[in-house]
C-alpha cells in the first residue's frame, strides 16, 4: 500500500504529528484533508524520501533486465549485456539481439 506525506496547513499547529506526518492508505482513496489525530486541516505534499531512486545499468541486469539504448536509426547499445552478447543491437542482423533464454526462467 503507498504511503503519503501530509503537511499540516496550520503553521501554530500544536499536534504532535505537525508539521509534517506519513499516511499509508490504498491510492485510490481520495487525499486526507484533516488530521486524523487532531483534525486539523492537511495537504499532501510530495516527500523525495518517498520517492524510488533510478537504478543502475548494473542493477537492472541482475533483475533480468534488458535496457537498451537508442544511438542511431536501427542501431542500439546493450547497457545490460551480459558475457557472450553484443554491446551494440542492428535490428538488421538478429545475432546481435540480447539473449533473453538467459535471463527467462520457468
């Protein structure tokens, strides 16, 4: 379930979760607009502690990942090759495409 970060809109605020708090509530619920401790009013607002981080080339290959990155027209880099495979992708000539049967198990 996502979790929220809520401001509370009241600067003198004197509840204990002021200024700022965490919600975890399913994301099709509608936002809070009051406290759910002192009823004061709130807003969400974007927390970048709540936000996924990208990840590295690296790290997307050892998830089974394959990423490949456009350099010219039909051409692309292979950031996630693994041994045996080709650094560059010609749409033209499939011995260069990544070896998925690799990275796929049952």
């Amino acid at each position: 379930m996502p979790v929220y970060a809520y401001q509370h809109l009241d600067e003198k605020s004197v509840c204990a979760h002021a200024p700022t708090f965490v919600w975890e509530q399913p994301a099709r619920d509608f936002p809070l607009n009051k406290c759910p401790w002192c009823a004061g009013q709130v807003k969400r607002v974007l927390e970048p502690s709540l936000i996924k981080s990208k990840k590295f080339d690296c790290e997307l290959r050892d998830l089974g990942f394959t990423k490949l990155v456009r350099v010219d027209h039909g051409i692309f880099e292979n950031r996630t090759r693994r041994s045996g495979e080709e650094k560059y992708v010609d749409r033209t000539r499939p011995e260069t495409f990544p070896r998925l049967e690799k990275t796929i198990e049952d």
